[in-house]
C-alpha cells in the first residue's frame, strides 16, 4: 500500500521559498538544503512534507493542484492571510470566487496559489 510523501512545489527561488514556507507552516528542512531542492517537514510531531523544487516553469493562473490551509473560524483565517501576507505573500484577485466564499486565495513570493479555508463553515 502506498502512503502519501510529500507535496512538490516549483519554485524559481528554492531559498527564498523555503524561508517563506518554513514560516508561514513552522517547517524546517529535513536535510540540509541544495540550491535547486529543498525538503520540509513539521518542526514538532508528524504530518506532510513540502517540497520545493527549482523550476522555470511559468506559474499557472488556475493551477490543478493547490495546497489548502486550514483554519479553525473566519477571525483566524483572517489573521492567517495578514500573517501570509507579511511574510510575502499576495492576495489574488480570484475571478472563480462564489457569493459567500470559505476561502482566500493568496500566492506565495513564486505566484503558486494557495487557499486559506475557513473550516467552521463545514
């Protein structure tokens, strides 16, 4: 039986990507890091890895993969997305939003997009 490794990011910059990542998660790398790979893992206790990977690939505008982050209500989705974007991260005018969306799409400093989704809606 398989079991599930690791999300694989492109990135255009693996050391600036990894600081964002490694705050934004409280990950650090598993190894230590090259210049085109990088490996994090959760500081504390067990959960995915996030691996980035140096790539001139162009980002996509509406990815088919994506990673969702969790929070618990919509104050703390709120203060998460300030967070992010203090670290580098930028909002994205989401042309694909419903009425009442449960989440927010931001990019990291390399565009990937990302949702922040508001968990106490269901």
């Amino acid at each position: 039986m398989l079991s599930f490794g690791s999300v694989v990011l492109g990135v255009s910059d693996v050391t600036r990507a990894a600081a964002f990542w490694m705050e934004a998660l409280g990950y650090v790398p598993r190894e230590g890091a090259k210049d085109h790979w990088v490996v994090l893992v959760p500081a504390e206790g067990a959960g995915p890895h996030l691996s980035l990977g140096f790539s001139e690939t162009p980002v996509q505008d509406h990815p088919r993969v994506r990673l969702d982050l969790y929070a618990g209500d919509a104050a703390e989705q709120a203060a998460e997305v300030e967070r992010l974007v203090a670290l580098g991260a930028q909002r994205v005018d989401w042309d694909r939003y419903p009425d009442d969306p449960d989440f927010v799409v931001l990019a990291d400093p390399d565009g990937n997009r990302f949702c922040i989704i508001d968990t106490s809606r269901g």
